[in-house]
C-alpha cells in the first residue's frame, strides 16, 4: 500500500518574486548528443555576451539539442535594428537573440507539489501575460516573459502567492 500526501493551499507561500529586466535569450539548436562541436558551441554563445543568468535545454528531433541562454544585457545591435517590442526576434547566423524579462519565485518545498507552475500559469494567463519560456528546479520556478511584462506578471502573480508576513506589515503603515 502506498501513501500519497498532497499539500495544498489558497494562497501560496513564496519567499519572494523576483524580477530581471533588460534581458536576452540566445536560442540555436546543437548538434545530436554527443558531438564535441555541439559543446564548443555552446561556449561560444555566452563568451562575451553577458552574464549568465539562465539555461534552459532539451533534446528536440532527430537527438538534436534546442538550448535557450537567458544572459543580461539589450539583444545587441549588429548592422540592423535590435528588437524592442515584445515577441521580436532577430538571427545572428544560426543564433536567435529575443529581448526578455525574467521573474521568478522560491517557495518552500515547489519541487514536490502539484499544481505550482499550473497555478502560476493561470494567474499570468488571465492577466494577459503569455510567457515564452518557464523552467522548474528544486524550490523555484523561473518564467521568462516578453520584455514589458513583468509589472502586470508581477501582479498576477501577487494575487496567487504571497511572501508571509509581508502583508501583515504592509497593513500596519
């Protein structure tokens, strides 16, 4: 006999919600695993385009690898007009760079309950916030949004999880 506990509540508890602006995700595909020039790759998107601040990687058809590089900085300017508008994205050679925001939140124990992303999903869909790209580990949950999207995210978001205390305190003002 097995036991399945679930933890659920109205409110989520979180130890905040955090917001990075002014962001670019570089997006390529790899080679199939394996492939040593896939690697070498992959160090060349980051070198000298900024701190790094996020990877999020999956193996797509075929074995090949599709990996996004969340890293600070504006999508560079290279000979045309970079992109500022939500969504927009320019090739450089087989790179895409898409200007993003990121948000995310810690919480106690996110990794072993159900329904946190779907929670957080719900409440930035029905803001009209649609995220590009969203990445569970451990305690967080990083979402990464369209440049612009991080005040209505961040409210959204504050009517679905809450940092305790930090009410209470606000009400005291």
């Amino acid at each position: 006999m097995e036991t399945i506990a679930v933890y659920w509540e109205p409110v989520i508890k979180t130890y905040g919600i955090v917001e990075r602006t002014g962001l670019r995700m570089l997006s390529a595909t790899l080679a199939a695993k394996g492939d040593s020039q896939a690697e070498r790759s992959l160090d060349r998107l980051v070198q000298g385009r900024g701190e790094l601040v996020l990877i999020l990687a999956g193996t797509v058809r075929d074995g090949h690898r599709r990996v996004h590089l969340v890293v600070s900085g504006a999508v560079e300017n290279q000979g045309g007009t970079a992109p500022t508008q939500a969504g927009s994205a320019k090739k450089v050679g087989t790179l895409t760079e898409t200007a993003v925001d990121l948000i995310f939140l810690q919480g106690p124990h996110y990794g072993d309950r159900y329904g946190i992303l779907e929670t957080a999903f719900r409440a930035l869909l029905s803001a009209g916030v649609s995220p590009l790209a969203a990445s569970c580990c451990g305690s967080c949950i990083y979402l990464v949004l369209p440049p612009g999207m991080t005040p209505p995210a961040r409210g959204a978001l504050s009517e679905v999880f809450v940092v305790p205390g930090f009410e209470e305190s606000k009400k005291g003002r």
